[in-house]
C-alpha cells in the first residue's frame, strides 16, 4: 500500500502542475478522484498490462511512468506495441534528467517486449512535451479525444521505432 500512496500523491501532485492552470476546477477534481484514487491505482498496479515506475531522488518520489500493452492501451491495441500513457515529473525536479531515464525505461521495455514501436499521447498546448519526444525520435502519426472532465481537449499522437 505504501507504494500506491506514493504513486497516488505523485500523480496527483504532477497532473495539477500540468494541467490546473487550463482547467476549470471542477474538472480537475472529477479528473483526480477517478483515475488517481487508491482502488484505481491498486486495479492498475495489479493488472498484467499497466506497468508503472517512479523514478526518485534520494528517498524522494520525483516522477513516474505508465506504460500500456496489448488491451490496456488507449487507442491501439496492438499486440506489437507499448504506450506511453503517463510520463511526469515534479517541475521543480524537471531538467535533472528524470524524464529521460523514464523513457529510457520504457525503451528498454519496449525491446523486452519486442515491440515495433512505441507510442504516446500529447496534449496539443504542451509544447514542452513535444520538443522533448521530438529530441527522442518520435513523430506525429495521428490524434484522439482526451476528455478530462466535461471537456473534450485534442491530443497529438507520436510513435518512435524500436
């Protein structure tokens, strides 16, 4: 339990550095209580297609990754690929390479698994996001609907070849 209330705290304190300024209150918290409450996390923690991995400083959780295969990914569902459903790390820990060694992991995964590629979602208004899978090989190929609350908001989908 106590790494699903790491997790817990750390999604919830990353997802409102991202996202809180661009959204209204209430789909925040709708947001927050349905995927990052314990019961949901301990679901997807036990579920042989979600894999998660904090990555830390010290004794101090600073960031994490989710990563889908086969019918827990988003979108494509492929036997053949990995998504990168989740990747954040605290902002005042960001530019000390966390979010690298994350998707380094997730690389490394990837090869594990044999995939031919892996994948992600990105909000269209994250621009620091995106140069930053650019730098790592990844390309546009797509997007989908990321509904965060009430509101409908468009994401880039990006794929890199392993």
């Amino acid at each position: 339990m106590e790494n699903i209330t790491a997790l817990q705290q750390l999604s919830v304190a990353t997802f409102r550095e991202t996202y809180e300024a661009y959204n209204t209150q209430e789909d925040m918290q709708h947001h927050l209580s349905t995927h990052f409450n314990a019961t949901q996390l301990s679901t997807e923690i036990n579920s042989p297609h979600i894999s998660y991995y904090i990555a830390f400083r010290q004794d101090t959780p600073i960031g994490y990754i989710r990563l889908n295969t086969g019918p827990a990914q988003t979108d494509l569902k492929d036997q053949n690929t990995l998504e990168i459903e989740r990747i954040y790390v605290l902002q005042q820990f960001q530019g000390l390479k966390a979010g690298q060694l994350l998707l380094d992991k997730a690389i490394a995964v990837a090869r594990e698994k044999n995939a031919d590629f892996i994948w992600l979602g990105v909000w269209t208004k994250n621009e620091k996001a995106q140069g930053f899978y650019h730098k790592q090989g990844f390309v546009p190929f797509g997007q989908h609907i990321f509904r965060l609350g009430a509101d409908e908001q468009m994401d880039i989908l990006m794929k890199r070849d392993i």
